[in-house]
C-alpha cells in the first residue's frame, strides 16, 4: 500500500487532544490541502475562521452545548447535558469551515476541503475531528450573533468545524465499514 492509501485508511477521527499547540507549519500545510480540494466549476466556495484563543474556544463549547439543550434529540441533549463533555475534546486548534450561500455546490466543495485537511492532518500525525456539534450554535438565533464576532463574511453560512490537535490517544481500530454499498456492473 503506498503512503497516500496507508494515510486516507489509518486516518481515525480523534476525540483526545494534548493541550500543546500544533506548529505553525502544521497549521498552514494543513490550510493549503484544504485550499487545493476541488470544487464545483473552481468555485473554491469555503471560507475558513481559524481559532486558537482557548477562551473562546471554552465559550463557543459552553454556547454550542447550550443550543444542543433545545435539539429534540435525545444523543445530543445527553452531550449537551454532560458537564464533562468537550465539543472539541480539549483541542488548541478549530478551523470554522463556512460556505458560501451563492455557490452552486458549497456543500460539497466545503466536505471535499474538509476531507483534505483531515488526511493532511493524519499525514502529520495530527488528530483531528470533524465537528458537525458546532453547527447547532451557527443554526440557532445566537449563531448570528457568532458569526458576527467570528467575522465570518456575510455571504457565506458556517456548517462545521474541523477541530486539531496533537493526539492524546492513539485510536487504531476504525468502526466497522458497512458491507454491501459498492455495486459493480462489469
Ligand atoms: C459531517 C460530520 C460531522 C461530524 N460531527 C462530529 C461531531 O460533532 N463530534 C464527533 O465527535 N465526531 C463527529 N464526526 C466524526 C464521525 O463520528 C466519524 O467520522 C465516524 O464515527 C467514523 O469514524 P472515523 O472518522 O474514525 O473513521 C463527524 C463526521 C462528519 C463527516
């Protein structure tokens, strides 16, 4: 197997993080492997908002889990109501990954940049997580309050986070894949 398949299939999402930051190198290779995703007619329709202050990484976990208490969903109420849970597991850094609302497929063009940063991170030997818990405080009335302060730009909609850090755990075993969701008609 060569490294970029040995990477794409060791990749495991982390949810335990060293507080020590990651490099600034890191962070910008990371960046650019999201940058050269592809995207629906070069549209390149993603912004991100790096975040790196720990306090308002604390207040957004504190804000996020607060919105997850109005989600009728029984999994997110019990994480929203679990003092210990973390959104971002103790991570130094998150990249807000925004979309813009004009794109024909922001969407996607921001899952394929996601993706990238996720793999580029793996090839470092960075953890990282993608982050949909974050979604539920840009969804609700106070989201745009946020998206203000995060000086997220106007035309573009905050979907997800991508959450970095150096690896407190080391996950090894991946959740078993589903069977049965390639067809082949040779
Ligand atoms: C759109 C999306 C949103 C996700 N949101 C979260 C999240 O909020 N918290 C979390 O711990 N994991 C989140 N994940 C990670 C998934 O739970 C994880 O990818 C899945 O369980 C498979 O595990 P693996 O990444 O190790 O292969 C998210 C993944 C995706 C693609």
């Amino acid at each position: 197997m060569n490294e970029t398949l040995k990477v794409i299939k060791e990749r495991r999402t982390t949810r335990k993080f060293k507080a020590e930051q990651i490099k600034e190198e890191e962070l910008q290779a990371i960046i650019e492997a999201g940058l050269y995703a592809p995207s629906a007619n070069n549209q390149q329709s993603w912004n991100f908002t790096v975040i790196q202050n720990a306090e308002l990484l604390e207040e957004l976990n504190i804000e996020a889990k607060a919105a997850a208490k109005n989600i009728p969903n029984e999994f997110m109420q019990k994480m929203a109501n679990n003092d210990k849970f973390n959104a971002f597991y103790g991570a130094p850094t998150i990249i807000i990954v925004s979309g813009n609302e004009e794109g024909m497929m922001s969407h996607v063009d921001c899952a394929a940049a996601s993706e990238n940063m996720l793999i580029a991170a793996e090839s470092l030997d960075i953890g990282a997580c993608w982050n949909g818990f974050i979604g539920i405080l840009f969804s609700s009335e106070k989201g745009k309050e946020y998206k203000k302060k995060l000086n997220i730009p106007e035309d573009f909609v905050p979907y997800y986070a991508i959450v970095l850090g150096y690896k407190g755990v080391r996950v090894t075993s991946a959740p078993e894949r589903k069977a049965n969701s390639v067809q082949y008609i040779r």
